[in-house]
C-alpha cells in the first residue's frame, strides 16, 4: 500500500477504514521475536496447575477406558444394550461422532491453506493434532466392535491358514482404508508443519535430551533457503493430497449406510450430509479447544476474536447444510412414496425416540441461527456454549440415524427399545479421557500454535513492508 504524503487526513481515515474491515490477524503489537518466545515458553515452561489437574483426570478416564475394554474381551459384547434389531448401537454412533471431530483439523490446514486463507495458522496446528486424536479415538470403537479382537487380521487382505479373503464390495472395508489412509496423509501433514518449530525448539533447548529429541524431530532443518523451497513444495502436495480426503473419508463412513436396504438409510442424499456434518461438528469441537487454550495459556493475541468470528461463520454455513439436509430427508421419504420410509421419518419425530430427535434439530438448526448477530459472535462466553451445545447435537444426529432406523424392524413384532448400559456409557466418556490425555501432552511439549506460519502474516514479513506504511494488510 502506498500513502500519498500530500493528503495526510485522507490517508489516515484509509488506514482506518482498512483496520476495521480487516482487524490484523495478530494482536498486541507482536513482532517476531515475542512470537517465539511466547510460543516457545509455553513448551519450555512449568506445566501450569491447571494442566496437571486437567491431565489428571483425563489420564483417569483412559485407564478406565482400557479397563472397559479388557472387561468386554473377557465378557463378550453381551454388556452393551444390543438387542436382536439394533445389532449397532453405541459403539457405531461414537465411531462415526470421532470421526467427524477429526475433519475440521483438516479442512483448516489444506483446503483453507490452497484457498490461501491466512487466518488459519493461528488454529491450523492444533486442529491438526485434534484430528488425529479424534481419529484415534474413532479407531477404538470398530476395533473393539468385532467382538473377537483377536480375529482382527482377518479384514485386511494378507494371506491366512483359512484361505479367507476380504468382501471388498462392503463399505465396512472401505472404512478401514479411508480411515487409515486420511490418519497417515494428516500425521504427515501434521509432521511436516511441525519441522521448522522443532528446530527453534532445538535451538533453543538447553538440556542435552531437549537438544537430541528435538535435534532428531527436526531432521536437519536449518531454515536455509533451500530448505524452505523443499518445505513450501512438500506442504502444498501435502495439502493437495488431503483436500479430497476431506470430502472422501465421511462419504465413505456414510456408504455404510446408505448402500444398506433400511428405511432411513438407503438414500443417496448421505454423502455430501456426512460431509457437512462433519465440518459443522468439527469446527464445534476447534472452538471449544481454542477459546480453552487461549484463556489457559494467554494467547488471546494469537487466537483473537476475529478467528473465532470466521470459525462462527463457516459454523453457520454448515449448520444451515444440515438443515436442509434434514428437511430434503422427509421430502425424498414423502416423494419416493415408499410407506416404510415415510414411516421411519414420522416415528423420528413422534415416535419413542422423539426426545432424541428434537434434541438433534434444536442443537444442529436452531443454536447455530444465533451466529447470524455479530454480538453473538464477538461473545466468548456464548461461542463456548453453543460450540458445546452443536457436539451434543451432532452426537445426537449418529444416534437418531443409527437407533432409530434399526429399532423399528420390517415387522412390529422385531420391535424393540434400545438402551445403553454403563459399559457403554462409560466407555463412550474413556474416548474423552484418551483425547484429551493426548491433546495435553501435544499442549505441554510442543508448540500449539504454528511459529514459523504466523510469523508469515505479519506486516513484517511481506518485503515491501516499511514501517511508515502502516499495518493496514496481513
């Protein structure tokens, strides 16, 4: 930007007009050096108090998480609420729920970063390692589903004593390589964002361990310029690679049920619905995590309200997608004029699992309408309830889809209620523990939000930059 130095009125009404409509990225007048060295001393730090009750607990929850799952080996699937319909219940909805979390992580760091979206590395670190806790957490859930865990082998296409050879018409395997091929392309990405922290952090170090772990993570980094034309090059096929990920992984966790022949499933409309759900849902969960790690650790100037806002915004969008996903799921069961699927849709919204239902709409439809009212979004407290608020609705939407459908048979006298038992409420809240027990220590020892990336938005780092010019573009 070039100021006219004969107009000066002029010129500073422009730059506040330019400050208003585009707030800077990065508040409180950081340069470089603080960047570093606040982000940094929070890996190099005393853990704070906090930490250490909070990792407590969650490190509670997993080792009942682990002593769950020995007791459903050692029992059989008999301890959770299946009955003779609903053959999925829980373990099922909390799969599908952990692998939507893990979206957002993605869509910020590749599809944001291909549409150059600056704004998103102050989030893009941690809502990438969110992604492959919750897609850990998701793996749990079919792992243990199988009911003979030792068996497991048997769905990956390698030779065996029994000549068994996996179905690869069933969505089911599907999953295992969607899931596994998203885990590993995202704990790429991840790592190699990561490499020219870990060097700071390397540099920087003054133990001798601090200095070898670090000194290996790195792999060499010595931020020469050819260093980072090689970073730039693998960061960018990274996020190509990723992108379509995005969009494939949820739509093939939906082709689990829509190419099944149950009224309430079999519907093309899955995919793309899926895909909404999971964004909406995901970035639920990122603003719960950043507006908790903000507050925490004090890094409000790097999380600042505008991002929070932008987060709001894609919210809304994807909320008001899955709305209409929800009202186009009653057209396509009335249009088809098939009387089971008319069915399955009425007994959703009357039916005994109406509760279920209305809790869905409510959270998914109606919450996500007050981000319309730029006060809403400008208010922390309130972005961390309905963030909260849209995970127990997008939970609730696994449920409905999976119980409700399932319970009422072809024939009434299949009928039948499902409720969880303790076993699988408690090994549903052990996936939280093992989540945050990961997120946790990703926070305590290594840096959360991505140095080398948001010191490329500041003024500074653009080279016409002059500081005469005034911090009007990031």
């Amino acid at each position: 930007m070039t100021i006219n130095p004969g107009h000066p009125q002029r010129d500073s009404a422009h730059v506040a007009a330019s400050g208003a409509l585009n707030p800077p990225l990065i508040s409180g007048g950081h340069g470089f050096h603080s960047i570093t060295e606040k982000i940094s001393g929070i890996v190099e730090g005393p853990a704070p108090k906090g930490w250490v009750i909070v990792f407590s607990a969650a490190l509670s929850l997993t080792f009942l998480l682990i002593g769950l799952i020995g007791y459903l080996v050692w029992e059989g699937t008999g301890v959770w609420g299946l009955n003779n319909p609903v053959g999925w219940g829980w373990a099922i909805v909390n799969f599908v729920f952990w692998v939507g979390i893990g979206h957002a992580g993605t869509l910020i760091s590749a599809v944001l970063f291909l549409f150059r979206q600056k704004w998103r590395t102050s989030i893009n670190r941690f809502a990438e390692a969110m992604t492959l806790f919750a897609v850990i957490c998701a793996l749990v859930f079919p792992t243990i589903h199988v009911g003979r865990i030792w068996l497991l082998y048997y769905i990956f296409p390698v030779p065996n004593q029994m000549d068994m050879w996996p179905n690869f018409r069933s969505p089911l395997l599907w999953d295992v390589f969607a899931v596994t091929i998203y885990f590993t392309v995202s704990l790429l990405f991840w790592y190699t964002g990561l490499i020219p922290d870990l060097a700071s952090l390397r540099d920087r170090a003054k133990t001798r361990a601090r200095q070898l772990i670090f000194g290996i993570l790195s792999l060499g980094w010595r931020g020469g310029n050819r260093h980072w034309q090689n970073y730039e090059l693998a960061y960018l096929l990274l996020a190509g690679l990723a992108t379509p990920l995005v969009l494939s992984v949820h739509s093939v966790v939906s082709t689990d049920f829509a190419t099944s022949v149950i009224p309430g499933w079999h519907t093309t409309i899955f995919p793309p619905y899926f895909v909404a759900g999971a964004i909406f849902s995901g970035f639920a969960m990122v603003m719960t995590l950043a507006i908790i790690a903000r507050e925490i650790f004090g890094i409000r100037d790097f999380i600042t309200d505008n991002h929070l806002d932008k987060m709001s915004k894609i919210m809304l969008v994807t909320g008001m997608m899955v709305g209409y996903a929800y009202a186009m799921e009653f057209f396509v069961a009335w249009y088809s004029g098939n009387s089971y699927e008319a069915f399955t849709f009425i007994n959703r919204a009357i039916g005994p699992y109406a509760w279920a239902y209305w809790i869905m709409v409510s959270c998914n439809v109606l919450i996500p309408q007050l981000y319309w009212f730029r006060k809403v979004r400008q208010n922390v407290k309130i972005l961390f309830v309905t963030s909260i608020l849209v995970n127990v609705g997008m939970w609730f939407e696994r449920f409905v889809i999976t119980v409700t459908s399932l319970s009422r048979d072809f024939l009434p006298s299949s009928w039948d209620y499902y409720s969880p038992t303790w076993v699988d409420i408690f090994t549903f809240v052990g996936t939280f523990g093992l989540f945050f027990t990961f997120f946790l220590v990703f926070l305590r020892f290594l840096p959360m939000v991505s140095i080398a990336e948001v010191k490329g938005v500041l003024p500074e780092a653009n080279p016409h930059h002059h500081p005469s010019h005034g911090e009007t573009e990031l």
